[in-house]
C-alpha cells in the first residue's frame, strides 16, 4: 500500500544572540514544553544519523492536549461515553535537521500545524528551553528562485523593496558576499533595509532579475561587480537568510506584492516518513540548492 504523502517545506534555522549549534541541538534533544491555550506543544521521537558525513537530527513537532478526551462505545448499554486520555495527541509534524546547512525541512499539516505555525511554535519550544534568556530562534522559508523571479519578471515596474537579513551560519552565497562581511564586520545581528521607487522617475532601478537569472542559468561567475546593497539583501532572504517583499505594478497598472516566503520550496514525502528515507531526500535537496546558488561555507579564522 502506497504511504500518504504530506508536503514538506525547506527553511534555515537561524540562531541569534547566544543560540548556539550546540544548544540548538540539545533544545531538539531535551525540548521544553510550550503552552497556549489548551494545547500543549514539544517535541518528540529524535532520532540522529548522518547522510554522506553529513549529520542530521530528526523529530516531531507534536501538538497535544492536557486532559484529553475520545468517545467509546458501551456494549452493555448500546451507549457512548467519553474516556480522559491524558496527553492525548492532536497532531504532529515530522521536521529533520542538518546542522552543515542550518538547513530544516518540516511537514504542513493541515487545519492543525499549518507551515507558518510550525515554524512559530518550532522556535518557541527552543527559546523556551531556555527560558528565552538571551536566545533567539526563527525558522526563514528558502524561496524557489524560479517562481520568484517568474513572479518578479512580470512586473512593468518595480515601486518598493525591502528586507530583513541575518548573518549566515554557515553558508554563504557568492552573489551576496561583500554583504556577508559588512554584517561581521559591523557586528550586526540583523540588518534592515528598504528602498521607495517614484513614479514618476519610473521606479527603482534595480539588477535583481539580472541576478537571480544569473543564478538560474549558472552564470553566476559573470557577475563580476558587487551588487547594490538592496538587490544583495533580497537574494539573501531568497536564500533562507531573512526575509524580503517586492513591490511593483504589472502590465495593467495593478498593484501586485511579492514575499520571499510567498515561493518557499518545498516537496512531497511520506506523512508517516522512513527516516533515513527522508534524510537522504532533505540532503539532496540542501545540496542542490548549495550548489545552484554557488554557497560556501565560511573559512575558520
């Protein structure tokens, strides 16, 4: 019988203040628990391995109630009753994890841990193991950089950008390097930027499309000049490292707004998945997008 599939969505985890690799690892081992309303949240069932020396943790994100409670049937008095089931478990969302490319992939399930959700309690559960004492924890969606930028093509103009990047750890990407070091060099935790276009001067002029078409046409060594500062954070934030949004109007002069998270990648697997099945998917994955956007990883100094 062919398993049921979910679909699964690629991010980066990115650890902030004093969030490190290892006590990232360990919040995943030893989870806390997190509490709204009557629902519970934590995580459950890790398992570690490694795919090609590659390691990888994998969970559950499970979403339970207190004081539960299921119908049973009676024989005796052709009734039904409630029984209290303790910890009863309403859903749960199988993530893996791969430290060498802060690379996470995490399943949507529906009407009870939506995409965005996971990724709101999945960080929530970690700082909390912490007691959110100077921790900081966010899971950022990696966009599909041939939808964005089919999406990005088909604007006449483009009015608006801006974007909400982190420092990478412990990727980087080749196109947005001399961003990368202004980060570390400034120490900055997270950088915020935002460009207005006019109308009536046509726009922002900008060489995002040029660049992301780069990318897709593995030119990106042709790209010999730095790129402007906006165009470098919004390729970024496509990378899983922040966060961007687009603003232009297309052919009829209508509005239209495009979100990096708008185009995550993502993929259909299992919904109750053979670990080391998923793993291997997840790495390939991981690694082809390293690869298409020509990251590496930062030398030790």
């Amino acid at each position: 019988m062919q398993k049921r599939k979910g679909r699964y969505y690629l991010g980066r985890v990115i650890k902030e203040l004093q969030l490190t690799q290892e006590k990232l690892l360990d919040g995943i081992r030893h989870p806390g628990v997190f509490e709204k309303g009557k629902y519970k949240w934590t995580i459950v069932g890790c398992e570690e391995g490694d795919v090609d020396g590659s390691p990888y943790i994998f969970g559950n994100v499970a979403k339970y109630e207190d004081n539960g409670a299921v119908p049973v049937v009676r024989e005796e008095s052709r009734d039904e009753m409630e029984v209290a089931v303790p910890g009863l478990l309403v859903a749960k969302s199988p993530f893996i994890y791969f430290k060498g490319f802060s690379g996470i992939a995490y399943m949507h399930v529906w009407n009870a841990i939506e995409e965005w959700t996971f990724r709101k309690i999945f960080s929530r559960i970690i700082t909390g193991k912490y007691d959110d004492f100077f921790v900081g924890c966010t899971v950022e969606p990696i966009s599909d950089l041939k939808s964005f930028t089919s999406r990005i093509m088909g604007l006449k103009t483009i009015m608006n950008m801006q974007a909400r990047v982190h420092p990478p750890n412990p990727l980087f990407g080749s196109l947005w390097e001399e961003l990368k070091d202004y980060m570390i060099e400034r120490k900055a935790s997270t950088l915020n930027i935002k460009e207005e276009g006019s109308a009536d001067k046509g726009g922002l002029l900008t060489s995002i499309q040029m660049a992301i078409q780069k990318v897709l046409s593995k030119e990106i060594a042709l790209v010999t000049q730095p790129l402007p500062l906006m165009d470098a954070a919004m390729l970024m934030a496509t990378d899983g490292y922040g966060r961007g949004q687009i603003v232009g109007e297309d052919e009829d002069n209508t509005q239209v707004i495009i979100r990096t998270a708008d185009t995550q990648k993502s993929f259909l697997f299992a919904k109750e998945p053979d670990v080391a099945a998923l793993a291997t998917k997840v790495y390939t994955q991981l690694h082809e997008i390293s690869k298409e956007r020509d990251m590496k990883h930062a030398s030790k100094k």
